[in-house]
C-alpha cells in the first residue's frame, strides 16, 4: 500500500488482503499514464534531477509503484500531500527497492527512509511532509542527499 496509513484505512485495506478481495485501485495496478513532473535535489555534491510520475489521486497513491519490475536511474514516482500531514509508508506488493524522500512544505527533506520490497515494514515520514518522493534504492546515497537539504518539485 503506497497511500499514508491511516487507522480506519489500514484495517479496510488490513481486512481486504485478509480475505483475498481486492480494491479497485489494486486492480488497477501498476499505474499507468500519470502526469510527469521534475523533481530537483540540491546537495553538498550538486543539483540532481529525475522525472516522477506524479501520483495524485488517492488511487493512484496506493498503487504507487506495485507490481513493476523495473526503473531507471532518473526517474521516480512523487506523492503530494494535499495538505500536508504525516505519513507511514510501507512496500507490500512493490517489487523495487526504494528510498522514500519525504519533504516539507518548504522544499526541505526531511526523512529519508528504506523501503524494503514485499514488506509491511513502516517507513515514517518522521514529521508533517507535503509529500514523498520515490526513487531507486541508493540514490539518495549516490547523490548525498541528506536532512535538511533542498528539494523543488
């Protein structure tokens, strides 16, 4: 599940993967045709840019990136928060490693957690984000993304 996990919407989602029924937007999984955007990241090492589908819906957050196999270097997937608020992520059904980048409402980063695939694992987003980005596990090492640093979407 890629949306925030909220009480009444974790034990829904909780109770549909316990009895085997499915809800629509996982049917739906992978999401396909999503707006593009740029988001740039400015680190001690320099500016960094990936193009992100941009997962706005609440349907497309919880499908997120599901089921894919792959994803290149450049590219990953953004999940804004209208409004903002704290969020807990977690892996199930999602196949790639990712770093999850969460980020305030003043383009700063303010977590930046590892996702673990196929897992329940949480990965909080450790203070109120306008959203989160998704990229590839060890990009933001590769890049020296850290706390604090800038992020313009």
């Amino acid at each position: 599940m890629k949306n925030p996990v909220r009480a009444p919407v974790a034990l829904a989602m909780l109770a549909a993967c316990t009895f085997g029924a499915a809800s629509p937007a996982m049917a739906a999984c992978p999401s396909v045709g999503l707006r593009l955007g740029k988001a740039v990241f400015q680190t001690a090492k320099g500016k960094f840019s990936y193009r992100v589908e941009v997962a706005a819906s609440p349907a497309d957050q919880e499908c997120g990136l599901m089921f894919r196999k792959a994803m290149r270097r450049d590219s990953g997937m953004i999940f804004p928060f209208v409004p903002p608020r704290t969020a807990t992520f977690w892996m199930e059904n999602t196949e790639l490693p990712l770093d999850l980048i969460f980020y305030s409402s003043g383009g700063r980063v303010i977590s930046i957690g590892r996702g673990k695939p196929f897992t329940r694992e949480l990965i909080p987003s450790g203070g109120v984000a306008a959203g989160v980005i998704e990229l590839n596990l060890g990009e933001a090492q590769r890049i020296g993304l850290q706390p604090g640093d800038r992020v313009r979407y």
